[in-house]
C-alpha cells in the first residue's frame, strides 16, 4: 500500500465513528481519491455529506466501516 493511502487508513482507524475530512490532512492532499482507492481494494468506507461552516457548500466526512469485506 502506498504512504498517501496507509495515512488515510491509519487516520481513519485512529478517527473510529468520528470519521475524517479533507480538514484532517495538509492542504492540496488527494483524500477523495485516496478513499476511492481504498474502496476499490476492499475497504468499506461510508460517506456522510455535511454543511461546511466556512461557505454555503458540504463537505464530505469518511467513516471506516470495516477493512476487509471479506471478513464477513
């Protein structure tokens, strides 16, 4: 796994049900693609849209669910 994605994952076990934003990490930092390539191997991430405080937009906030679906 690269570095970009074992900090996303590391993040999000640390975060548990708080989950993560794209506030949590250095500005310029890729975290929607990161999450799609944590989807993609396997990773079940959910994602909850919420207002951003500093414009009329949302932002969304990344919650682990489980690491491996396999693991059901």
């Amino acid at each position: 796994m690269n570095t970009s994605r074992e900090k996303v994952i590391k993040a999000l076990r640390k975060a548990k049900g708080k989950g993560i934003t794209h506030w949590d990490f250095a500005t310029g930092f890729a975290l929607r693609s990161r999450i799609a390539e944590l989807r993609a191997v396997g990773v079940e991430i959910q994602t909850k849209l919420e207002p951003n405080d500093s414009n009329n937009g949302r932002h969304a906030r990344y919650i682990l669910i489980r690491e491996n679906l396999n693991d059901r």
